[in-house]
C-alpha cells in the first residue's frame, strides 16, 4: 500500500547560542524530511548542515526515477538498494562539506549530524549519523529508531555507563560519526514498515537533550500537526534552551484504500513468533526489511527447493495448501505463518505449496536475513541465540 505524507517543521536559535547551525528540510513533492546539527563554530557549522542537507536532496533528486522504480518493487532487493542510494548521497555530502573545510582555515574541522526519513512507498527509509534522532509514534507508543553515533552511547553499549549516567558524564557531546569530518562516513540506514497514522520526529540533541521521551510522545499526538514543531521548541526553550532546537514531524496516510492483503500488521505478526518476539519494534524493522513480497497465481505449485527451502512464509491474502514432508496436507488462511524451520534450523520444512486461488506471500528467506544483519552485530547475536532456543524448542 503506497503511502502520502504531510510534514510541518521549525527551527530555533534557542536560550544559549548567538547563531543557528541547525538546518532542515521538508520535501512533500519527494516525500524527503532531514534534519541535520552543524559544528564548528565560526559559522561553520550552520555551512556544514545547510550544504548536507542541499546535497542530498539534489542527489535524490537527480536519481529519482530509479527511487520510483525501488518504490514499485517492495522487495529486500530493492530494500537493499534504496539504503545504498542513502549511503551514496550522504556520502556525497561527506565530500562537499570536507571539501569546503579544507578551503578555509577557520572551517577546519567542521562537520553536521544528519538524520532522515524517505518515504519509499509502503515503507520509510530511515538513516542516521551522529546524535540528531528520528523517533516514531504508533498507536501512542514512542520508539527510538536511530542510535545516537556518541563516546557515551559507545560506553553504554559496553556496559562502562548507566543510560541514567548519561548526563553527568563529561564526554556526553563527543560525536563519533559526522558528516564532512572525513570524505566519508557509515550511515545507518533502516527499513520501517508503515502504518496509517504513523508519526515521525526528526530532531536535533537541543530537542532531545533537555525534553524527555514522555513528553516528546505527549505531544507528538497532539490534534494539530502543525502546531507541533513550535511546541516542542517551546518545551526545550523552557528546559533551559542551552542548544539550538529543530523538529520536524510527519504524519502517513494511505494514498486510496487499502485492499485486505494490506490490512496484516507485519509487526504484530513477526513479534508473535517466538524467534522474534524479544525484539524492540526497531529490530523487528531490520528483519522484516529483509523480505520479498510474491504473488502466486491459482493452482501454481511452488517446490521447497523454489527458494523456500530456508526461508519463512506470511500469507498476505488467499489461501495456500502446504505438503508437509509426511505427506499430510494442511490449509493456511490469511495470516498464516509456514517455514519457519527452514528460516531457523536451515530444514527443509514441507514438500510444497500450491495456491487456491490469487494468493500474495511475505518471504523471509535465511540468506537476505544474514545480509541485513550484517552492520547490526549485536542484532545479529540476539537473533541467532533466538534461532538456536528455537530449534531447541522445536
């Protein structure tokens, strides 16, 4: 289901700084919202965030035909492509921001934090570098989606400091990863599966470093999208306004209605299997973004070894009749799981599968799984302990 998005933003100086670096952008026509948090000084940061955010939106611009074509083609393939087209563009951006600090002397060094949302027909394409977050909001629940690129968040990683620490700490502002610091930089990117009514935050640390997440979740469900922005800026402002504040918020809604293969909750239904049901909605977002969509026609026949061997099966719509191994036959409905030894234990799970009538499939197959899981190690971990108790349980 292609979704639409309506965004409102707002920038602001706050209580502490003479100058804004903070820059943003809202593209409603290319459905593209970024936030970015300048450094430097001297000026230099508000170039750094400004011209990062200028060229990535150029370099989707320019490549927007083929972001149509990935949004057609809602697949992990094409998943994986989108996130390299990120990596690409901000990476672009790397370079003209370093390129421009090795001009001038006084803009040695400066660099931008950088997060982001693109919305890529049924899914939104998260990417992050430094400590400018995106959240999301889903039925009043309010979950991180970026990790902040801190020495802090490194500590807590590895156990040396207390998130309930993070404050006090001295090395709190020291960034790990920023664009233009170098001639490039490793972007985290994630696939978010999107549901109406879905509402994003992107901001800068001068919103999150002083309003907490209760609150951000408070008034992220206000009735008025467009008030938002200025009324998280005046509850930073209102905590002391030490750094500048940007926030911009979208909001998706279904472009036309939805047929009933569109109705699963993907989520709900990858968190009631037990391999995944520990998961955060973050992680859970990394394995479904990992997925092909297939259709299957009535009466078509579909071998284990059709790439089903190692792979895990959802049934979008339709009605599918799977040969189990013995030989006994059992009929799944829509929103049926099958395969899901095949995807953990890397055992053939039935003999076949044949369709009654049009039928639309979600498949999660082992290898595009490990591929996604490939920059998340400590994701990769807990999923394999999962699988491992899996098929233990088994």
């Amino acid at each position: 289901m292609p979704f639409s998005a309506r965004a409102f933003g707002a920038t602001d100086v706050g209580r502490k700084r003479q100058g804004n670096e903070d820059a943003l952008l809202i593209d409603e026509e290319h459905d593209l919202f970024l936030v970015a948090d300048g450094m430097g000084g001297h000026s230099a940061g508000e170039v750094a965030s400004s011209r990062a955010v200028e060229v990535v939106a150029s370099v989707f611009g320019r490549r927007w035909e083929e972001l149509q074509r990935l949004r057609d083609e809602p697949t992990a393939e094409s998943g994986f492509q989108a996130r390299e087209l990120m990596q690409e563009a901000i990476d672009e951006a790397c370079r003209a921001v370093f390129k421009l600090s090795r001009k001038l002397a006084m803009r040695s060094g400066m660099g931008t934090t950088f997060t982001g949302i693109f919305i890529l027909g049924s899914r939104a394409l998260v990417a992050n570098v430094g400590d400018s977050r995106t959240y999301l909001l889903r039925a009043g629940e309010l979950h991180r989606l970026t990790e902040d690129h801190t020495l802090v968040q490194t500590q807590v990683r590895a156990g040396l400091l207390a998130e309930a620490d993070i404050e006090k700490s001295p090395f709190r502002n020291v960034i790990t990863r920023a664009v233009g610091i170098h001639d490039q930089v490793f972007v985290d990117t994630l696939l978010v599966e999107l549901r109406v009514g879905d509402r994003f935050l992107l901001c800068s640390d001068g919103l999150h470093g002083l309003v907490d997440e209760p609150q951000l979740a408070s008034c992220l469900g206000g009735p008025d999208l467009s008030a938002i922005p200025r009324e998280l800026i005046a509850r930073a402002n209102a905590a002391g306004g030490r750094d500048n504040i940007t926030a911009v918020v979208v909001e998706l809604a279904a472009r036309g209605e939805p047929d009933s293969s569109e109705k699963i909750d993907l989520d709900a239904a990858l968190s009631a299997l037990a391999p995944f049901g520990d998961l955060g909605l973050r992680d859970r977002a990394v394995v479904l973004g990992a997925a092909d969509r297939l259709s299957m026609a009535d009466g078509q026949r579909l071998p284990r070894d059709a790439g089903w061997d190692e792979a895990l099966g959802l049934l979008l719509s339709g009605r599918l009749v799977v040969e189990e191994l013995g030989g006994t036959e059992r009929v799944l409905e829509t929103g049926g799981w099958f395969g899901l030894s095949g995807l953990v234990a890397q055992e053939a799970a039935f003999e076949s599968i044949e369709a009654e009538g049009p039928v639309r499939l979600l498949r999660l197959r082992r290898r595009s799984l490990m591929r996604a899981l490939g920059s998340e190690p400590m994701l990769a971990l807990r999923v394999l302990r999962a699988f491992e108790q899996a098929s233990l349980d088994s």
